[in-house]
C-alpha cells in the first residue's frame, strides 16, 4: 500500500515525474529491499497494476541531445569567454568526457595518478572508476585529449590530486574537485556562449536537453556511425548491458537497418 501510494504522489502533485524516473525510484526501492533480505514490495500484482495504470499515457523522459565528434570540435575551436583558464578547463573537460565517454562522477573522481601518457604515440589511457558497475576500468584517451590534459595541469600546476578543480571566488585554482552537477552546467555553458557567437541562424550546438551525458551518446553515436560493432562499443563505455548503447544509437540503427538498406538501393537504381 505503501510504494502504490509513493506511485500516486509521483506521478501527480505540481511537479509530477516522467515514467522513467519512476522507474528507477522502483528499482532502487527494490534494490534496498534486497540489500536488507526482505520482500521486493514493487514485484506484487498490486504495485504492477498501479504502475501501469498510472504510467499510461504518461510521457517517458526527454531523450539528452548527442554532443557528436563534430560538435566537440567546432567548441575546441571557437569557444572563447572572458575568462582563459575557464575556457582551457572546459575544453578538456569535453575532450576527456568525449574520448574517455565518462560519466559526470567519473569525471569529477579523476586523479593525475590515474593518468598515462604515451611519449612516442602521444595518446594516453586512464583510468576511470565507473560508477555504475563498482569498478575500474582503462579508457581510451586520444592525443587531442592528452594534449589538452597537459594544458590544462601546466596551466593549473597540477602535479597530483583531482585533475578537474573549482575555481574559488578570487578566481584562481582551488584544491577541490568540482561537483558532478557542475559538468552539466559547465557543458550548457558552452552551448550557451557558442550559439550567441554565431552569425547564422543555425545554432551551433543543440538547444535543448544538454547534460553531462550528451558526451557520452555522442560518441556512441559516433563509434556506431563509423560501424563499430556493439560488443566494441559497450567496452569503450564501460557497459555491461547492451540495453543502453542500443537505445542510444536506435535512431542510426534504424537508418541501416534492413528495410533502409533496401530502399536506398531502390531510389539508387
């Protein structure tokens, strides 16, 4: 009775949620139940039914636009702020979350020790700790990556300790990490100062839905784009379940699928 009421408050009241985010309040509440050895209250037939009756019609949660390959370039280029070492920050900041296809906490978690360059090739690897799967886990870094790795810790000299620092309020480095919730700010930050610097109509940068994790489907669209296999793609992004990865490329998928494929060869004839 309990969690159907839980369900009922969500789903109404001024601010009701989307059928995804209930979704995982579900499972977390199934989660500490079994952390504790008790009953899974969310399996029973009257919690399933509740849900279903109030999730229907119910919109799922907005989709986060892909920051692409492209999109990561265009801002490595142009973006361009009053402030220089808040612009060198953020620019590594996309060049890490893209490459490495981190997650804001993984990000934020990000230690020099936890880095490794490569003095011939000019790539490097680091070492994320992923969130999600309780691990760690090698991620590839490219040499534009690295590159701007280095800048950023000779600029900020950075010898040890949390790679990705705040600003205090003089505006000179401090010694913390920044906040997770500050990498999605930093990121719409940029979109923001990118698109009111454009004298075209088209924007540089999508509009709506940017969070930290647009980094992360970009590349997955970009990996997918360029015909890596989904095993491949999963690797690169600490994944375990196919599940995620495939909803974040279904729209290229279903421009190669079977039905796309022959339809194109018949407009191409």
């Amino acid at each position: 009775v309990v969690v159907q009421e839980f369900l009922e408050a969500s789903f109404s009241g001024l601010s009701p949620k989307s059928a995804a985010t209930v979704e995982r309040y579900l499972s977390t509440i199934a989660r500490a139940h079994a952390l504790t050895d008790l009953p899974d209250p969310t399996k029973t037939a009257h919690v399933k039914g509740a849900y279903r009756h109030l999730a229907r019609d119910r919109p799922s949660s907005q989709p986060k636009a892909a920051l692409r390959g492209s999109h990561i370039a265009y801002a490595l280029e142009h973006l361009k702020t009053e402030h220089a070492a808040w612009d060198l920050r953020a620019k590594t900041i996309l060049a890490t979350a893209y490459c490495a296809m981190a997650r804001r906490a993984e990000l934020v978690a990000l230690r020099v020790e936890d880095l490794s360059f490569n003095a011939d090739a000019g790539d490097g690897v680091a070492l994320i700790k992923n969130t999600k799967a309780g691990r760690e886990e090698s991620r590839y870094l490219s040499r534009e990556a690295v590159t701007w790795l280095k800048a950023w810790l000779e600029h900020a000299q950075i010898k040890e300790g949390m790679v990705f620092r705040r600003f205090t309020p003089s505006g000179t480095i401090g010694q913390t990490a920044i906040a997770p919730q500050e990498v999605a700010r930093i990121i719409q930050r940029i979109g923001k100062v990118l698109n009111a610097a454009r004298t075209s109509d088209e924007h540089a940068w999508p509009v709506d839905h940017i969070a930290a994790h647009s980094t992360r489907i970009g590349a997955a669209h970009d990996l997918a784009a360029n015909g890596i296999d989904l095993t491949s793609i999963m690797h690169s992004g600490g994944w375990n379940d196919p599940k995620m990865p495939r909803y974040y490329t279904r729209e290229l998928a279903a421009h190669e699928s079977g039905m796309a494929r022959m339809m194109k060869a018949r407009d191409a004839q």
